[in-house]
C-alpha cells in the first residue's frame, strides 16, 4: 500500500511539475501598466470644501423670501461631479450648480432660497451627493423666523 501511495505521489510531482510553458510570459505588460495607473487613480478623491458650512439668515418675517449662496472649491485630486442636491423640506429649494466635473483648485456655487415659512427658530439642512470619499456633505441654513402679525402678551 506504501508502494502505491508513493508511486502516485511521485506521478503526481512529475505531471504537475513538467509543464512547458512559462506562465508569466503569459502576462501582458500593458494590461500591468493599465493595472498600476488605475489601482494609483482609485485612491484619488475629489474633496468638497465651502466657504461656509452653515449661514444665519438672523430674524426674518413670516413668509418673506430670503436666498443666500453657498461657494465651494475642488481641494482634492480628482475632479468633483455633483450629482444632486436636495434640501430636508419643501420650503428649502437649492439651485443653480454646475452638473460638470469641476477640476482640482477650482471654485463654484449654489443658491438656496428659503420662503420663509414656520415660525421662531429654524435649521434646514442641505444635502450635496457628490463623488467624494463621503458620498455626501451637508450644509446647514437657519433663521428666527418671526411673524408680524402675531400679537404678545406680557
């Protein structure tokens, strides 16, 4: 039983073992390259940085629109796509950003206008989707919303 053990064993070795071909001559040196630039550029992230990341409208009277704008430059190394922008209510629209790649070192904008709706002290906050390692960045606006017609009592 030894015998046979050993005998396909050794059969084994030499099948396994005298193969002819050289399989690294089978490696394409373009498809490496190819390789090595993309896994360099996969950790290359654009990076969304504002001039401000929260804006206090102070007091403001009911229903009286207000709109302020947020800047925002590309600090990273990959360009920056935004691909949405959406608010955490109705009366919070942001508009007027750029769908195109913005390049590393540059500068954009958004508006967000805001109607002035609800009462004492507001925060809405503002989601910006973007290709960013994050996904998302938030910004925030808030007001003291105050109506003229309501009476006090003192």
């Amino acid at each position: 039983m030894k015998k046979i053990i050993l005998g396909l064993s050794a059969l084994s070795l030499i099948v396994f073992t005298s193969c002819k071909e050289d399989a690294s001559k089978k490696v394409d040196d373009a498809n490496v390259a190819a390789a090595a630039l993309r896994d360099a550029n996969a950790s290359k992230f654009p990076v969304l940085e504002f001039n401000e990341t929260e804006h206090d409208f102070g007091e403001i009277e009911k229903n009286k629109s207000v709109e302020t704008v947020f800047s925002y430059k590309n600090t990273g190394n990959a360009p920056l796509v935004i691909t949405d922008i959406k608010s955490s209510c109705g009366c919070t629209v942001p508009e007027d950003w750029s769908k195109e790649p913005l390049a590393p070192g540059k500068t954009s904008k958004f508006t967000v206008k805001y109607n002035g709706s609800g009462s004492n002290k507001i925060t809405k906050t503002i989601t910006v989707t973007a290709n960013t390692e994050k996904g998302s960045e938030v910004v925030k606006i808030s007001a003291f919303v105050k109506d003229p017609n309501a009476t006090t009592t003192n």
